[in-house]
C-alpha cells in the first residue's frame, strides 16, 4: 500500500532548497522502493480545514521557504504530528516553526513569536540571526544516544544553510531544561537540530539535508523519516 508524505509550505518554482526536498524523497523512493510518495500542502489550507486534511498522510515534513501563507497552519500541523505521533522532519524554516509551536504548546508561552511575521511581539521566540547562515557549511556535533547520531552514525557531519532566522539566544535556557533533545550543536554551542523521544520520527534541522542528498547516498536523517513513514 503506497503512503503519501504531506510538505507542508508553499512550493516556490526557484527555490533550490525546496526543488531538493523533492529530488531527495524521490530519489528515496525510486532508489529503494519504498512505496511513498508525497504531495505539497498549503498552509492557508492546513489553517482552514485542520486535522480533517492531515488524516490521510503517513508523514508530515515542514519544508523551508517562509513566510508561509498561514502562520497558524503551519504550527497546526506540526503540533498534529506532536500530538498524534505522526512521523515529522522540519528543516529551515521547518525547524523555525517547530521550535515556535514548541514553545506556545508544551513550554505554555502562547505569545511566542517569530519575527518574521511580526518583528514587534514581545516574545520573539524566534529571530534573525546576528550573522545570515545562508550559503554557509558548517559542522554539526551530534550527541550519543539520541535518534540524530543513531542516523548518521557517528559524532559530527557537515551541513549546508539556507537560513536568517534562528533561535533566540535568551530562550535557548528554556528549551535545555525541556522535554526536546538538543541532539546537533555546532562549534558555538548553537542548537542546529532538535528531536522528541518516545516518538516514531520528530526532528527538525536548522539546517537543509535535502541539498545533501543524492540517489547513490541519500542523507540519513531523510532516509530514516521515509523508513518511519512507510512504517506508518
């Protein structure tokens, strides 16, 4: 039985990163037959029409390419994914919003804000960076144990950036001593992935796997998300 993987976004035509999510999972799927295939959802559309739209899919990943239509949307389908133990992989803007939906839903801080929708709130969970890693490739140190070293398999990776927006270093205290695992930092002791125990597949990159992935080796973190997808 095929699956579908809902992306969760607006498709841009000339987004690299985007384009690459797209040769990446079907790379995956015509590489090593797993029977899944996806399909871009817009976020106005998850806002309006809720769980009702999710139920169907087999794997949620929050694409990059924000702003998005709907704020609202996009931190309704990663909570669904929280929530209902839904396979979900948020990168760029994904792990953004995952970190936004985070804060407002299990930290309790319901006025939490990324600052790109709106610079003024009084609680920017979310803001620009002090210096753009867009174009950048930097090293990422994994922690044992979690579910980010079980798939690349050893203690550091180098990654590639599309992003301004990340982490807001006053809250950064917040989300240490909370259920999220800080599983990928790099040299500076920047979180650059989160993930959730106790979950099929619930992680978000800062970063952009996607750009890294080819047919012959795709990138391991995409590769387990399919897997937990076709498990679904």
């Amino acid at each position: 039985m095929r699956k579908t993987i809902a992306v969760v976004g607006e498709f841009r035509g000339n987004s690299k990163p985007q384009a690459a999510l797209n040769a990446a999972l079907e790379d995956i799927r015509d590489g090593f037959g797993y029977p899944v295939d996806y399909e871009w959802v817009d976020t106005d559309e998850v806002e309006r029409r809720g769980a009702a739209l999710l139920k169907g899919y087999a794997g949620i990943w929050s694409a990059p390419g924000s702003p998005f239509r709907s704020l609202e949307g996009t931190l309704a389908a990663i909570s669904y994914a929280r929530r209902n133990k839904v396979p979900h992989l948020g990168t760029c803007a994904g792990f953004q919003h995952t970190i936004l939906e985070y804060a407002r839903n299990v930290l309790d801080i319901p006025e939490a804000q990324h600052e790109e929708y709106n610079p003024d709130a009084d609680v920017l969970f979310i803001t620009r960076l002090a210096c753009s890693l867009a174009g950048q490739e930097l090293e990422i140190l994994l922690e044992e144990g979690t579910l980010a070293y079980s798939c690349y398999g050893e203690k550091q990776a180098t990654e590639s950036y599309y992003c301004n927006f990340g982490i807001n270093p006053g809250f950064r205290e917040k989300l240490t001593h909370s259920g999220l695992r800080l599983s990928g930092k790099d040299r500076d002791g920047e979180v650059r992935i989160v993930e959730l125990a106790g979950h099929p597949f619930f992680a978000a990159t800062l970063f952009v796997p996607q750009t890294r992935s080819t047919k012959e080796k795709p990138h391991p973190l995409i590769l387990r998300f399919v897997q937990a997808c076709a498990e679904q």
